[in-house]
C-alpha cells in the first residue's frame, strides 16, 4: 500500500471517528435538553394544579367568612329588635349576598388566569421540546454531510488507485 494512500485511509478514518463523536455528543446534549423542557413541562402542570386547588381553597375562605358574618349579623340585628321578615333585614342580607357572589366570580377569575398562565408555561416547554429535537437532528445531519464533504476532499487531493473520478 502505498503512504500516501495509507494516510488518506488513516484521515478519512480519524475524520468518521470525529464524526461519531460529536453526533453522539450531539444526541446527549438532544436528550439532555428534551428531559429538560419535559420536566419544565411537569412543573408548570403542576403549577397550574396548584392554582386551581388555590383558587377552591380561597373560594371555600370566603364562603366561610360570609357564613361567619351572617351569624354576627343576625346575632347583631336580633338584640336591635330586627325580625327576619322585615324588608330592612332581608335587603341587608340580600346585598351582603350580592358582594360575595361578585368576589367568588372574581377570586375564579384570578384563579382561572393563574392556571392559564401555568398552562402556557405547558404548552411552551412542549414546542421548545420538538423543537431541540428538529434542531438536533438538522446538526446532525450537517456534522455528517461536512464530514463527508471533508472526507471526500482528502481522497480527491491523495488520489489513491482505488479513487476514479
């Protein structure tokens, strides 16, 4: 065999070691980013869970509070004379009714844009996920085809017996 063609081999050889190396620290660093974004993925489901949990908790916390102010109030109006069928009894409990129905639709509608924010947060990690495997496959494929392209020159330069062009 002849030296020159001998370190052509040996080139090309180093070179598709060189190659394999790096796709395969490229498929890693692709593994590595997708298990990130998945659990990005995870926490923000679980953040948006949680919101929705929160928002029953503060809903279930007012309610509550209504329930105790009631009793105060009735407790309240029964030493004043007040009996429950008065208008001025039923119109005030009638617009303490009214206050808490609109801050239970505003406490579900804070709650309900936490959970949306969290459920973008889901739906972001999901595309950045595809998009590290589209990404990584595109580098690849470009570490393959400069390999094959520098490979290609060392044998076009050496011009070994066996290469016809």
């Amino acid at each position: 065999m002849e030296p020159l063609t001998f370190l052509a081999i040996l080139q090309v050889a180093l070179t598709i070691g060189g190659t394999m190396a790096s796709v395969n620290a490229q498929r890693r660093a692709m593994a590595y980013q997708s298990m990130k974004y998945e659990l990005e993925q995870k926490q923000y489901k679980d953040q948006a869970d949680s919101e929705a949990l929160k928002t029953l908790m503060d809903e279930n916390a007012r309610k509550k509070k209504y329930f105790e102010q009631i009793d105060e109030n009735r407790a309240l109006l029964s030493i004043t004379g007040t009996t429950t069928d008065s208008a001025s009894y039923r119109a005030f409990f009638k617009a303490g009714k009214a206050v808490v129905k609109s801050d239970l639709e505003k406490i579900k509608l804070m709650g309900t844009e936490r959970r949306l924010a969290a459920l973008y947060g889901v739906q972001q990690a999901g595309a950045a996920r595809q998009g590290v495997g589209a990404g990584g496959k595109a580098g690849i494929i470009s570490t393959v085809g400069r390999s094959l392209m520098g490979g290609y020159r060392v044998v076009k330069e050496t011009k070994p017996s066996w290469f016809q062009e």
